[in-house]
C-alpha cells in the first residue's frame, strides 16, 4: 500500500510486560526501531507530554488508573495527540460498549484481540492512508478556516474519490458546526435515500435537534437505538431532544438505561445525576453521582462538584457518608486549591446541616481564606457555591455581592439565573433575590442600548469607551463582550485596521467561545472576524 | 523470553463482569464461563501459532495441525455462543458502518492463515478493491471465520472466497471443491438451522448463528439472507450470505 511504517515513532501503552513485548516484537519485524513502551496510564501521559509519536497502540484494559479511553481523552484534552498521530485502541472483546466518548475523543480504529502482527500492520497501514487523505482539511478546520476547509472537501468529493463517505460525513459535519443546518441535513438525506446508514441518521436527528424540530429528532434517535441498543451516541442525543421537549421524565429513562450499558462513562452518569435532581429523583440522582465519582477518579471529566452535590444529597440522610465523600475529594484531588476550596464549601453546609455549629464556622473560614486565595480563576459554580454558604453561613452581604455579579455577567443565561433564584429561595430570600436579579439585568440592559445608541450614531468612541468600562465590571457577559468586539470592528473598518483593535476583537471574540460556547452570534462575528482579517 | 513475530496477542487475564447485578442468572453464567474459556483459548492458540511459526518452512507434524486446527474451532464456537448471548440478552447490538469489503475479507483471512499453512489448501479471493459497504464488521467476520472452517474441513485442493454486488445486495460466497453439503442439509438446513446432528458433530450452531446475523442486516425494507448450494464455482459446497 506504500506506507512506510518502518521510520515511523511508536508508543507502546499497555499493563502487561509480555503484552508489550509481544506487540514490539510485531513491530520489529516490519523494520520498525523506533519504539517507546509504557506500562500505565501516568508514565503514557509523561511521555506524549515530551515527544510527538506518529503511531500510539493503546490497551482499553491499562489496570489501575487511567483506561485506554481515559488516557486518549486527556492527550487530546491537552493537546498530546494531535490529528498526525494515529491512535489504535486494542480491546479485549469484539464489542464496542466502550465506545463512549466524545467524537473528537475516538480512536483512529480499534482492534480486538487475538490479532497477529499481519492484521495489525493492515490496520496500521488504512488508518494512516485515511488520516493523510484528510489532513489537509483538517488543519484548515484547526486554523478555523472554515469555507477554505469545504472548498477542499468539495473538491476532494468532486473527484469521487475511494473515501467519498468519509468525506461527505466529514463535510457535513463542518456543515453543522458553521449553523449551515439545511446543507447538512441535504447531504444526510442523499446518503439516507439509498441506506439507513447509522451516521448519517445521527447527522439528520443532530440537524433537527439544531434546528428545533425535536418531534423529527426524537424519532430518528429512536430508530437509531432500536437499530443498535448499544449506540451511546444516540441515547445522549435522545435524552437531549426528550429535555428540549420538556420530556424530563423520558430524558431519565433513556439515561439510566444507557449508563446500565455503559456504566464507565462518567460524563453521561454526570448528567443522569444532574437531571435527576432537577427532578427531585434523589436516590437516582446519588447512585449516579456515586458512580461518576467512583469511574472516573483518572478521567479528565471529573470535577469536584461530583463530589459536594452528592455528599449535599447524602446530608439529608447519613452525615458520615457526605463526609467521607469529601474527604475522598480532598485525597483524590491532593493539594488543589480549587478542590479543597469545594471541599471547605461543602463541609461547611454539610455540618450545618448535621448541626455541627462550630465545626461549619471553621470550614466557612477555610473556604473563605481559599476562595481569596484563588478568586481569579473561580467557575460560576464554585462562585455560587460559595454566595450559597455566605448566606447560611451569616455573612448575608458577601452572598449577595457576589450573586449579583453572576447575574450581571450572565444576563441572558435563564439557567444560571433560575438557579441564583434557587438559593436565594434556599435562604428564605425569594422575594429580596427576585428584586436584585431583575435591577442587575435591568442595569446590564440599559447600558447595553446606551452603547448600541451611540454605535449607531456614529459615536465610536464614546460606544467602546462606554462598553469598555462596562466589561471591567462584568468581563464574561457575553452580549457586551459581543457588543464590544462588533463596536471595534465598526471603528477599523471606519479608521483602517490596526493592531491594537483587532488584538482586543480577538480576546472579546475568545472571551465569549470560552464562557458561552455554542452561543449563535459568535459565529457570525467571528466570520465577521475573519473577513476583515483577511482584506 | 524469546518471542516470535508470528505471536497472536490475545487476552491474557483480562477478567471481565458480563454484569453488576449479584443475581446472576445461569445464562450469565454460562456466558461469563465462556469468556474465561476463550481467554484460555487465547493462550493455547498463541502458543500454537509460536510452534508453527517456529518451524519456519517446513510443514508442522500431523499432531500440531490437529491441535491447532480443533483448537481454533472450539474458539470461533465460543465467540459464535457469545454474540447468540448478546442477541437474546441485551437486545440487538448491530455496529453497521461502512467498510471496503476488499479490506475487510483480507484481514479475516490473515487471521486464519497459519491454519491454512498446516492444511496444504490454496486460498483464493475475488474481490474489486474499491467495493465498500455497510455491515457488521465483528459479526460478519465470524460468519465469514465459520464458513471458511468449513470449507476447509472439506475442500480438497481450493477455496475461493468471492464478493461482489447483485442486485443492490452485497454476496459474498466460500465455495470449496470438496463433495458438497449433503442433501438433508440443502433440503431442510436452513429451516432447521439448530437441528443437532451429534452423529456428523454438526451441531447447528454455525448455521443458527450464520442466519441470524444474516437476518440482523437490515436496510430499508430489505434483510439479509444466506444460501447452501452445490457445484457452484468449484464443483463443491458453495456457502453464500446477501447483505442488503
């Protein structure tokens, strides 16, 4: 097939010496000598930390710590394996149950055990002509280049090439993350007229759900699982579409009889446990909580709020057990400042709630001197959080300085201001609460339209030193930050372009990506964005 | 400790829990079992491949070849009980995605190529490089395992293994040139594909497998379907299964 595997750099991952011996030796006999081994997870991590290897042959099965999967979505996570590198996961069944992670975190193939070294340099050998085949696209993707990226696969798709549904299900995926629903949803149709095939179904109900059509949606993820009944894919999509329905009750369903399937996944026990408790299914809600903590202690995707709202759940019932929880963060996190400072949060309304009076006024103390310690880079979550035990904890000012600033840079986000609501109602404040929330947003709105007002009249610079003040105050809001950039763009299309400006566009632009992403201007203004850098 | 490039890595010690549920019942049993024996089997097979890899050209002794050769069968068996496992239990669990079929046939038949050194049998495949096509890649590839076995077990000199499109449907045939399937199984083989027949070891499993997988491939209102015929390509059986 003339890929030369023999100077290629490989990265032997797997628990068992004579498991990695073997698979070196198989390596060996195609000239390979290039080969670096590693027994688990941690030391895998060290070593694609330090050098880029074009092949990595991973085990599912890595023991303790880190799995196959978990190990991938972290490399990927921080950048270790980049597109260039070919990612075979080997598996121990011929089933694919654990095919459970996000796609952008999928193996390149999978190969299940017994092979021989025949069927692994064939393997070898397709993956990395398919890769090579789609590269070019891909960096232009990475470079957020989008049209440039379809005129490529247009022309790839033109020639009619061996690897045309890759291409197609690659360009309607571009499609779909550029809002272009109609010409995504075009491309699934052609390819399903002729064949259920199971991806293009999954584009089509994508394509509804975006475009609000959920009825449609639920019906396509539906057929896909009666299709395949171990489809995670689909089962997430499927409880998204029953949530956007209102359906909260069939959203449960079809998350617990999904992470039946596939318990492993902790981001789908995540959101069982968060639904359930939404809907007051607390017993659900802790067994899913419990699990996500218990899966995924190696995984990228835990978090310590896993840990404090089930051990909030288990106050109400057995103090001791919330206890242990948080002591398990505080040992599974080590010296994380973040993660104690959860950890004191919790501690400090757990133990209120068990009447431990004194024992809560020194973890408050302690969550307090932390959350000092690292008040730059706090979530919303964890300022919440935080508001949350201010207001039981006494310090009723403090809770309402702060829920006030979620608000204002979060004007818009209904959820995130339903749930201030909910610990403002939590602390008996309903009514106080309801009025600071509505004067927040009512101030956030009147200084937006001042700045607008004065955009459209032409007043450039007064709009961007108005929006810029008004950002300091409120850096995540993403309508200012929105706002801002579009005002700055005004201004160098005015006043010709110049460095500074589109230097500041660009962190508005990425302020927003970052805190709000998914949010549907920021694609035209970031086109926007890239037009004007490229005149 | 020295080992051949011709190993098979297989699944050494892997236990896995087929379920969390503490009341098992005796199918999980059964099929928790046969995951320890195809573990085990893995074992026995590698060594295996390591002997006959061992002996470079020369032809391995009689001995070895029946070692190798009943050992791989007892293997495809269990991996055929497991997937029937699957299917009754957890619902059906089809991985349709598209495949070069070309690709796809090569690396089945890798997999039974230090078989076929042992057993002195020409092995011939026919198929346009760029056909792809929707199926179950594991699934298809037991079938597939089950019927080359076969064909083994009775071909003389050749097997030629074909694929190809007919009429929107993919075939893919093993014909041998052995002296045919008997006529009791062309008359009623398929209906009674999990008659057992201990006298001619023909326990039906393969068949019983084979159709149900062939009838789990579905596209539009179109199943899949297999065929058992005689004189076809070589003069002998000629096993086919139509994927929609």
């Amino acid at each position: 097939m003339g890929v030369d595997l023999a100077s290629k750099s490989y990265l032997v991952i797997d628990d068992f010496a004579d498991m990695r011996s073997m698979l070196r030796s198989m390596l060996v006999a195609y000239g390979v000598t290039n080969i670096e081994m590693a027994g688990n997870g941690k030391d895998a991590i060290k070593m694609l930390a330090k050098k880029t290897y074009d092949v990595v042959l991973c085990d599912y099965n890595l023991g303790e710590g880190k799995d196959g999967q978990q190990l991938l979505e972290e490399g990927k996570d921080k950048g270790l394996i980049p597109y260039s590198t070919a990612f075979l996961m080997i598996t121990a069944e011929n089933t694919m149950e654990m095919v459970m992670g996000a796609v952008e975190y999928l193996p390149d193939d999978y190969l299940s055990k017994p092979f021989n070294k025949d069927m692994l340099r064939s393997r070898l050998e397709k993956v990395i002509v398919r890769k090579d085949d789609l590269h070019g696209i891909v960096k232009l993707l990475k470079q957020e280049r989008i049209e440039d990226a379809l005129a490529l696969c247009d022309d790839k798709i033109a020639q009619n090439p061996r690897n045309l549904t890759e291409l197609l299900k690659l360009k309607a995926e571009v499609l779909i993350r550029s809002g272009r629903y109609t010409d995504a949803g075009a491309i699934y149709e052609s390819v399903l007229a002729k064949r259920d095939a199971p991806w293009a179904m999954l584009g089509l109900g994508k394509v509804y759900y975006y475009s609000q059509e959920y009825a449609e949606a639920k019906a396509v993820f539906q057929k896909i699982i009666d299709g395949n009944k171990t489809h995670m894919e689909a089962y997430d999509w499927l409880a998204k579409t029953a949530v956007a329905l209102g359906d909260q009750k069939q959203a449960l369903e079809v998350l617990a009889a999904a992470t039946v399937i596939s318990p492993k996944s902790i981001v789908r026990q995540m959101e069982l446990g968060n639904l359930a408790f939404k809907e007051k299914e607390f017993g659900i809600a802790t067994k899913a909580f419990k699990k996500a903590v218990n899966v995924g202690c190696n995984s990228i995707y835990q978090t310590p709020s896993n840990y404090t709202k089930l051990a909030k759940m288990l106050s109400k019932t057995s103090g001791k057990e919330a206890l242990a929880f948080l002591s398990k963060l505080r040992s599974d996190y080590g010296r994380d400042d973040q993660a104690n400072l959860h950890a004191a949060i919790a501690e400090s309304m757990v133990l209120k709630d068990l009447g431990r009076e004194s024992e809560a006024q020194k973890a408050f103390a302690d969550a307090n001197k932390l959350y000092e310690k690292c008040s730059d880079g706090v979530a919303n979550d964890t300022a919440m959080e935080m508001a949350n035990a201010c207001l039981m904890n006494g310090d009723k000012d403090r809770g309402l300085v702060m829920l006030q600033s979620l608000v204002k840079n979060n004007h818009q986000d209904e959820k995130l201001l339903a749930r201030v609501q909910d610990v403002f109602g939590s602390v008996g404040l309903e009514a106080e609460g309801q009025e600071m929330i509505e004067t927040a947003i009512r101030e956030v709105v009147n200084l937006n339209n001042k700045g607008t007002q004065l955009a459209k009249s032409g007043r450039l610079d007064e709009a961007i030193s108005l929006f810029e003040k008004a950002v300091r105050n409120m850096p995540d809001n993403s309508t200012i930050n929105m706002n801002i950039a579009n005002v700055l763009m005004m201004y160098l299309k005015a006043n010709g372009k110049n460095d500074n400006y589109l230097y500041r566009v660009r962190q508005h632009l990425e302020r927003v990506q970052r805190h709000d992403p998914g949010n549907e201007n920021y694609r035209k203004l970031n086109d926007a964005y890239e037009k004007l850098m490229a005149s | 400790m020295q080992l051949s490039a011709e190993t098979m890595v297989c699944n050494y010690g892997a236990s896995v829990s087929m379920s969390d549920n503490a009341n098992m019942d005796f199918s999980t049993i059964l099929a928790s079992s046969i995951h320890d024996m195809k573990n085990s089997l893995g074992v026995v097979l590698s060594s295996l491949d390591e002997l006959v890899h061992g002996l470079g050209d020369a032809l391995p002794p009689a001995q070895l070849a029946k070692l190798q050769w009943e050992a791989k069968r007892v293997n495809d068996n269990l991996v055929q009980l497991l997937a029937l496992y699957k299917m009754e239990n957890q619902g059906v669990a089809l991985n349709v995605d598209e495949y070069f079929v070309y690709d796809f046939l090569e690396e089945v038949l890798v997999s039974e190529k230090a078989v076929l050194k042992t057993r002195n049998i020409e092995l011939e495949l026919q198929c346009e490089r760029d056909l792809a096509w929707y199926f179950d890649r594991e699934l298809i590839a037991g079938v597939l395992k089950n019927a080359i076995g076969n064909a083994l077990r009775y071909a003389r000199t050749k097997v030629l293994i074909t694929a190809g499109e007919e009429d929107h449907y993919l075939v893919l045939s093993v014909n041998d040139d052995g002296k045919g399937f008997n006529y009791r199984l062309l008359a009623d083989g398929l209906q009674n594909a999990h008659g057992v027949d201990f006298s001619s070891g023909n326990t039906g499993l393969g068949l019983y497998f084979t159709s149900r997988v062939a009838k789990l491939h579905k596209n539009k209102d179109r199943r899949g379907s297999i065929q058992l015929s005689n004189g076809q390509a070589l003069g002998g059986a000629c096993f086919s299964i139509k994927l929609p």
